[in-house]
C-alpha cells in the first residue's frame, strides 16, 4: 500500500479535532453569501468542508468584538450564543451541539459532527452566577483573555508587565473545573498561565497557539510553558496562522511540522493537537487553505517520521483525553 492510501486510511479513522475555529462570526451577516450547510467560496470552514477534511469534533469559539468590550460584553455574548445555536439547530441531523462527555461519544456513535462552544476571552463573565448562565446554554470551553486585561486576567497584550490572575478569575476556574468546562490558557500572559496551572485541579487546554522556541511570537508557548503544560497533563492545538509559525505572511507546511517536532522531541507527543484559527485568521499556511485539505497534514506527519498512533493522537485523541477528564464526572 502507498505511503497516500496509508495517510488517507489512517486520516479516516481517526478521531479528528480542531479546537478552534471563529466561523460563529460569519452567521452574523459579516458574508451574507456564507451558508454553514453548504460548501461556501468564502471562509475556511462549512459543514461540507469539514465532512471532507474528516473533523469529528469542532470547538466554535464566540469572540465579542472590541467595540461590546468596555460596556456591553454580557449582552454580545448570548447573542452571539443565539447565533451558534440557531445555526447548528439548521443541521441539527448532522451536529450535536455537546454539552457531556456522553453526547461527544454519542456523536461519535452516530457520525455526526460535534460542536463544542466556547468562549474567546472572558469580558462577559461578571460573576459566578453569569458563567453557571451561560454552562445552562451549552458553553464548555473559556479562554480567560484574549490578549487584554479583563476581570479574571491579564493577556500577553496587557502593558509591558502583565499580571496574573485575579481573585474573581481563581474563583472562576475553581467553578469551571467543577462544572466541567475546559478553561483555556491561549493569550493569557505568562504570570497568569503560570499560577492557571496552580489553581487548576484539571488539565488545561490551550486552544491555538505555537512554539515560542521556534517562533517567538508573544502569542506562543514558551519551552518553560509548554513543559508546565506537559506535567498538568494539558495539550495545546498548533494554529496555521503564519506570523505564529514562522513570523511570516506566508509560510509552507514544513515550517508548520518544525513546531510539531520541536515539542515532540523535548516534551512528548501527549501534548499536541491542533487549533487551526480557520476563519479568525487573514493568512494560513500553504497547502492548508481550508479544512478541506487537512489530509495533506496528516501525510505530511508521517513524512517527518511521526508513527501512525502519534499522529492519531495529534490529530485528536490528546484533546479527548483532556475533554474526557474535564466533562465526564468520574474524571473529576
């Protein structure tokens, strides 16, 4: 059998999961031309697209917008749910919105797509009470900041020393760790990311990001970072986006492989996912134009000598295993 049928057989039987996409901002008109259940000449990610890239699992991330930020952040982001969830109900056939580790096995069960919904900085979470608010609606995945300052935060944005965590974002993760969502470390600043891994009780995630080792973009993980990640048990999905891959515009898929390889080699295959930022991002690395083309990953793995079971576990098994201890209550 040829090296192609290898990775496309291999690529088919694979639980495949992205976590992180910003598509939920094309169901709000920005291309009224996009239709989620149809193959779409806009975007990176459709229903049909994702069917011929083979993800099973897709993490929707809802991102309010600079202008919601300062004084309307806790209305934007249930619209912005409502917007997800009207969505997903069109197809409601062929994606699961999940909610419990028993609905994403369900999902899997059956063949349909699996939605997660999370939430891309916290600028909506006034309190306790609002996050239990928005668990009820199906939110199972939050990024603490995204790049600013917010109530739980810093991120890597936030002034030339960023702090850490707030009292209210420790209460916060305690919460989350107890409900069951995944809290997520991708644009919080190093101090915090440092003490997220005291407070938590359970593996982290870190939705998108790369490799500071070999790109050091201050969105980028670095080696003192991703070995910290390693011990909690935590994975971080490697983003196409090329300024995070090789500070770039452009970049070929070779540069995206380098970062695979650097966290391989110094702190194990466990951590590794994938966290594509398709739709959130202006560029993507060459030959990954859209989710479709995510076989051309998995065959471009086992060039660079990964074997078949790691490249099944980049490709989603390290996420399930953290998604698995998070949401599935004997995992607590």
């Amino acid at each position: 059998m040829s090296e192609d049928l290898t990775a496309e057989k291999l690529h088919r039987e694979a639980v495949v999961v992205d976590a992180h996409c910003d598509t939920v901002r094309l169901f709000n008109g920005i291309h009224k031309s996009s239709h989620f259940g149809q193959r779409n000449e806009v975007g990176h990610l459709d229903l049909p697209r994702l069917r011929e890239g083979g993800v099973k699992i897709q993490f929707f991330a809802l991102y309010v917008e600079p202008e919601y930020k300062t004084c309307a952040a806790l209305r934007r982001a249930p619209t912005l749910m409502e917007h997800f969830l009207q969505e997903m109900g069109k197809h409601a056939e062929s994606v699961t919105v999940i909610k419990s580790w028993h609905e994403l096995e369900l999902a899997l069960t059956k063949g349909s797509l699996g939605a997660i919904l999370a939430l891309e900085g916290a600028e909506a979470l006034e309190s306790v009470e609002i996050l239990h608010i928005l668990y009820r609606l199906g939110l199972r995945s939050v990024g603490l900041t995204w790049n600013e300052r917010d109530m739980l935060a810093d991120g890597v944005g936030a002034g030339v020393n960023p702090g850490g965590l707030t009292s209210l974002g420790r209460e916060m993760v305690r919460e989350m760790n107890r409900l069951g969502i995944l809290v997520d470390a991708a644009h919080l600043a190093p101090r915090g990311f440092c003490e997220l891994l005291t407070e938590s009780s359970l593996p982290i995630v870190v939705t998108h990001a790369n490799a500071a080792g070999v790109c050091s973009h201050k969105r980028n993980l670095s080696d003192e970072q991703l070995r910290l990640l390693r011990d909690n048990d935590g994975v971080v999905g490697l983003t196409y986006y090329p300024p995070f891959v090789a500070n770039s515009v452009t970049c070929s898929i070779e540069a995206l492989l380098d970062h695979f390889c650097y966290i391989a080699d110094r702190f194990g295959v466990g951590i590794l996912g994938l966290g594509s930022d398709y739709d959130g991002i202006s560029t993507v690395v060459t030959g990954l134009d859209d989710v479709s083309r995510l076989p051309i990953l998995t065959e471009a793995l086992l060039r660079r000598g990964f074997s078949s079971k790691e490249v099944k576990q980049i490709l989603g098994e390290n996420f399930l295993r953290v998604i698995k201890k998070n949401m599935e209550p004997g995992g607590r």
